[in-house]
C-alpha cells in the first residue's frame, strides 16, 4: 500500500514537471530535432509549404490568383502568384508561416479532438495545393510525404501523443520561422526581403528583422499563453 500511494505522489509530481514546463521542453525538442540532418527535412517541407501557401492564401485574399506552387528538395519553394497586392503576397510568406505555427501549436494544445481534426484540416489543404497548384513530380512527392506524416499523426492510438506531436510541429514550424529569414542576408538581394525593398525602398535587412521579431513575439506569447493556462 505504502508503494502504491508513493507511485501516485512520483506520477503526480511528473504530470504538474511537464504541464509547468510543457512549452520550453516543445521548445528545447524542436531545436534539436532542426539539427538533426535527415530527420528534419520533412519538417522543413512544412515550413516552406506554409511558407508558399501565405502567399498563396495572400494573392487570393487580394484578388489574385495562385498558378503554381513548387517545394525542392533541401527545403526551399516557390509560390507563382498573378494579381494581388504584390507587397501583401511578398509580405506573408514569412509571416504566414509565423501565422500557421502559432494557429497549430494554439488549437492542438485546447483539447485533444481539435488536434486531430486540425491535422484532417492541413491533409485537406494539402491535397487541394496537389491537386491544384502543383505541376512537378518533386513537389507533388513533397506534398504527398506530408500528407502520409498527418496521416500517421491521426492514426495514433493515444491522443495525448497526437497531440503533443501536433503542437511540437507548430514549434518547428515557428523555429524555422524565426531562423529562415536571416538567409535572406546573403548579399544575393533575391528572395522576398529584396522585392519589399525594391518595391518600398526600406532595407531588405529591416524587413528580416521584422519576421524574426514576429517569430520571437510569438513564441514569447504563446509561452505566457501557456502560463496562464
């Protein structure tokens, strides 16, 4: 009986260990799964499929149109818009992956159910940009190995561990978000910092700064959303 009671205390002290500090050890997980070579890619996929979609969604909510979405295989993309507000669309690839790691990591950690049916919401927008926005074997490969890792997520037996994976995806995808504009520093002037810049004339580096200052402020939110909670 003495054992059984001390099992119960040692659980107890475990749950309230990873409810208290359940978003910094998501946060430690996902930056050292960033490091490691083979096991990030399908997570780099991600971030830059919702990296092409947010200008993609951006041309449709302007006006525009989407004509083509590409993904490469070491993690880069290419979202071909017409119409539209060109400084929207060039303005929300790296915010909408900013936007989309925060709405996953957000709606995943409400209730278990909406994990899953928030996973079933990114399968089926995934299936419409094959369907209807790409042209190429590698992207539609891409999208379909995407596809088969939300599948997997679903089909776990345990909800809680759908769950903790769901919102661990919404951290890499915010990770990824902070880090992926500081490529853009490359001196090339290519890329969505140097469009806004020509197209503004506020240095390319200004507009970096302003997505990895959205990427942080969300992660800093969500850990004080976390907090409260």
């Amino acid at each position: 009986m003495p054992d059984s009671f001390s099992s119960d205390v040692a659980q107890s002290k475990s749950l309230s260990f990873w409810q208290k500090h359940q978003f910094w050890l998501f946060l430690i997980a996902g930056a050292i799964i960033r490091k490691i070579p083979i096991v990030s890619i399908p997570f780099n996929w991600l971030e830059s499929y919702f990296h092409e979609i947010g200008h993609g969604l951006a041309a449709l909510a302007t006006g525009g149109a989407i004509i083509r979405i590409q993904l490469f295989a070491d993690g880069a993309g290419l979202c071909t818009t017409q119409g539209g507000s060109a400084f929207v669309i060039s303005f929300f690839g790296y915010a909408g992956a900013i936007l989309w790691g925060g709405l996953i990591y957000s709606f995943a950690g409400q209730h278990q159910r909406l994990a899953q049916f928030f996973s079933g919401f990114i399968i089926l927008l995934l299936s419409v940009s094959i369907l209807l926005w790409a042209r190429d074997l590698l992207t539609i490969i891409i999208l379909g190995s995407l596809i088969t890792m939300f599948i997997m997520t679903i089909k776990l037996k345990r909800l809680t561990m759908l769950q903790n994976f769901v919102q661990l995806l919404g951290i890499i995808v915010l990770l990824n978000s902070l880090f992926s504009p500081l490529y853009l520093l490359d001196g090339r002037d290519l890329g969505d910092g140097a469009t806004l810049s020509a197209s503004t004339g506020i240095p390319e580096v200004l507009w970096v700064t302003i997505w990895s200052g959205l990427a942080l402020a969300m992660i800093v939110f969500l850990s004080r959303l976390k907090a409260r909670a």
